[in-house]
C-alpha cells in the first residue's frame, strides 16, 4: 500500500508539474491536466493515504463524545477547585 501511494503521489506531482511547463505555451490541456491531478490529489491519493494511516487503530479515541466533554468538565472542576 505504502508503495502504491508514493507512486500516485510521484504521478500527481508529475502530472502538475508537467501542466505548469507547457500552460505558457497556450496549450488548452495544460489547465485539464492541472485540474485532474487535484481531484486525483483529493479524490484519490487522499482517501487511500487516510485508510492506511488509520488501519487497526481506535477512532473512537479521536471522536469528540459526552464522556469527553463530562472528563474536561470534571477536569476543569478539580482545577477551580485547587485554587
């Protein structure tokens, strides 16, 4: 997967780069090229790149709930309350 990532990554920026060198020759597929390379930046490298980074671990520890707004409450509480 690691692999797979750096090479739509490598052929994103290729892409980009690629559109930016030939935009001041007015060629009409230079701006296609550059808006490609975004949506396949955001549409496609994105998503695979957040699957892989959070593969097997615990979202729930990262999701805002009302036990966590009760522990900064009692949080806060115990804090006031030592002043």
């Amino acid at each position: 997967m690691k692999t797979v990532l750096y090479i739509i990554f490598a052929a994103i920026i290729c892409c980009v780069g690629i559109g930016f060198y030939i935009k001041p020759t007015g060629n009409p597929i230079a701006d296609k090229l550059i808006g490609s390379s975004i949506v396949g930046l955001f549409l496609v490298w994105m998503p695979l790149f957040i699957y892989h980074r959070y593969k097997g671990k615990d979202v729930k520890k990262y999701m805002i709930t009302d036990d966590f707004f009760e522990k900064i409450k009692d949080e806060a509480d115990t804090f006031i309350d030592k002043k």
